[in-house]
C-alpha cells in the first residue's frame, strides 16, 4: 500500500530533522509481521527520518526484534500503548479529537 500514511516535520516548512513517516495498520485480530517492518524500514533511507508503526492489533516477536535490531529508528504503538498514550496526553487533546475516541469512567462500589 505504499507503506506511508503520515509524514510530519518539527516545523511548518519541514527543513528541521527529524522527519517522521508514519505507517497506521488496521488488524485487530492479528499480528504485525516481520514484513511490514521491514517495509517501513526500506523507506527510512535519509539521516534523520524516523519510523513510526501504529497498528490496532499487536506484534509478532520477529517484527519487535527486527524494529529493535534495525540501524534506522523505528518506535511500534500496538492497541494496548495506543490506549495508554490516549489516555495520558487526554486532557492536552483538542475537544473535536476527544470526540473520536472519548474516555468515559467507570465507576465501581465495594462490596
């Protein structure tokens, strides 16, 4: 799918490094595999660029490693740190994205 969703830059004219390119995958009841990290990595080809690889499902072992051992930079978000980011940065978020993925508590009695 050409592997990049996203490309971001520290500033409005993107001459400040680092680059990011972001890759957002769909696969709630599967794992990331090695090659859709490897892909990601292919296009990290100047100094600076970094990878960021966000899916809603998980990862395999193999595609961690990969992402871990690469000599380019490369962070993954699987569900469960994409929950935990969400919920941190929540309050700083404007109201209209809130509204995608609102938080609601939930409240328990003890017994």
């Amino acid at each position: 799918d050409g592997g990049v969703d996203i490309i971001a830059y520290r500033d409005p004219l993107g001459t400040t490094a680092p680059q990011l390119k972001v890759q957002v995958k769909h696969y709630p009841t599967s794992a990331i595999s090695i090659d859709v990290v490897r892909s990601l990595l292919g296009v990290l080809v100047k100094e600076g660029e970094v990878g960021l690889l966000v899916t809603s499902g998980t990862f395999t072992s193999e595609s961690k490693k990969e992402a871990r051992n690469g000599h380019r930079c490369l962070r993954l978000i699987d569900i469960d740190e994409f929950i935990d980011l969400w919920i941190r940065y929540y309050d700083r978020m404007s109201e209209e994205d809130k509204a995608l993925l609102p938080i609601i508590p939930v409240y328990f009695l003890k017994a």
